[in-house]
C-alpha cells in the first residue's frame, strides 16, 4: 500500500512499531493510534498487568499487539524485548520512547539513590532502547525514533527531583541520534507535551477549581488528553515526515507562551 493512499495516509501499515510505557496514559494512547493505523505494536512496560489490559482493549478494536514485561533501566530486560519482538512480529521500524515516572521530591534533600533511579527510567532508559532497537533499524538503513519529554526540558519543574533534568537530557540526547545516526537512515525527533491529563497527573484535576484554573492559562483554554500527544507522535513515526530529524515539538496547547500574557498591562488586556 503507498502513502498516498488514503486508507493508509500515515503509511504505518504493517510497520513494527514499539512503545515503551504503553500501559496507561500517553503510552496506551499511542499504541492504540498506532495499531488503527495498522501496524504491529509491541507494548512495553514494567506493570505487566497495566500492560496486558492495555493490549487486550487494542485486541477488541484493531490490529496486531504483542504485549511485554519490561524494565527499561535493564539492559538485559530491553535485550530480551527485543528478541521476543523480532521472532514474533519482525524487527522495528519505529521506537517510542515513553516510560517515566514523576515523584517528587526537593533537591535540598533528595537522596542520591531517588535521583539515580529518576534518571535510569526517564533518561538512560531512552538511550538502552534507542540503543537496542536502533541495531535493527542500522540493519534496514531505516527507522524513526520518537522520544516523549516534557516542557519541563525547559522550564524546570520545581520539587519534581531528577524530572526535569531528566527530560532536558532526553531532548539532547535525540539530537545527538539524529546527528550520528541520520547518515544511517534513522531519525530522532522529540514531543514535548504541556498540561495533559493522564492517570500519572490525575490527582492534580479533582479538584474542580483547581482544573479550571490550570485550563484557564492555557491559551487553548483546555487540558490536553493523551490523543493530542499520540497524534503527533504517530506524524514523526511515519515517512510523511522523512525530513523532520533531530526536531522538538511542543504540544501544550500554546501554555509555553502564555508567560508575559499573565503580566498585569493595563490597557492590553484582552477587550480593551
């Protein structure tokens, strides 16, 4: 089928597809719009039964799933993965790089072994998997990776721990593939998403008040669900962006620029 047929405008059909933290939130979201664009999606995650349940809703709807337990701070569980994923559905064509976790945690007193293990998952894991998986893709001379950071790459996230290091690490880390590996035919791009509504932050909206005042500063005026984020993800993976490499898009809804709109200017205020 030809990506420029409408069925397929995406060209993701039968592609091998891997998303790592795919059993709930943004992970989940993507896998599911990567399987209705017909491809084979390999759903990673630490949580096997999180994980199983994920795959099994995207069994009921579309395509081929092929749910596995892994820990990508493990080089050895990654390895594994990957094995599996080659004998069983063949070798990978498109990484994403989700999995992380948010904790918080002040810097004036954070453990060193918090800070490790932040970093294990939200960084050193996206360089074990890119690692792995990017064999498979040298062996074709084609691919595309598409890492999942934050805006909190750029605006630091305050008592979070090792987060938003993490997450600006990730973005330099993609540009660095794509510059070593772009020759090789695989691309690295980044997504960063703002204000999304996931299960990791579903404790900061039940408060009523508290998620109409986070919607309010949001020039969009909403809170992203993680199907805005699986959108553009599913864009970077396919050849309708071959050209797109080492890039970041921030998927916030405008949030990002919302900074100077919250400074008090008389006479420029929306109306007047």
């Amino acid at each position: 089928m030809t990506i420029g047929d409408r069925s397929d405008w995406l060209g993701l059909g039968g592609r091998v597809c891997v998303v790592t933290g795919a059993g709930s939130g943004i992970g989940s979201a993507i896998a599911e719009g990567f399987a209705r664009a017909g491809a084979k999606v390999a759903l990673l995650d630490r949580d096997r039964a999180a994980n199983e349940r994920a795959a099994a809703v995207l069994h009921a709807k579309a395509g081929h799933v092929l749910p596995l337990e892994c820990d990508v701070s493990d080089p050895g569980s990654v390895v594994a993965a990957a094995a599996e994923i080659l004998r069983s559905i063949g070798p990978c064509d498109v990484l994403v790089n989700n999995a992380g976790f948010l904790k918080p945690g002040p810097l004036a007193s954070l453990p060193l072994s918090e800070w490790n293990t932040m970093l294990a998952v939200n960084l050193t894991g996206y360089f074990i998997c890119a690692q792995v998986f990017g064999r498979q893709m040298f062996d074709r001379r084609s691919g595309s990776i598409v890492h999942v950071a934050s805006i909190a790459a750029r605006q630091p996230q305050g008592f979070s721990g090792a987060y938003s290091v993490g997450k600006a690490g990730i973005v330099m880390l993609s540009r660095q593939l794509a510059l070593e590996w772009g020759p090789h035919g695989v691309r690295s791009n980044v997504v960063s998403p703002g204000l999304i509504r996931t299960p990791l932050s579903e404790k900061f909206y039940e408060q009523q008040d508290i998620a109409e005042r986070r919607a309010a500063i949001v020039p969009t005026r909403r809170i992203g669900v993680p199907r805005d984020i699986a959108d553009v993800v599913l864009f970077l993976a396919c050849d309708r962006a071959s050209y797109v490499n080492g890039d970041e898009i921030t998927v916030d809804g405008g949030f990002s620029l919302a900074l100077m709109g919250q400074i008090p200017r008389p006479g420029y205020e929306d109306g007047q």
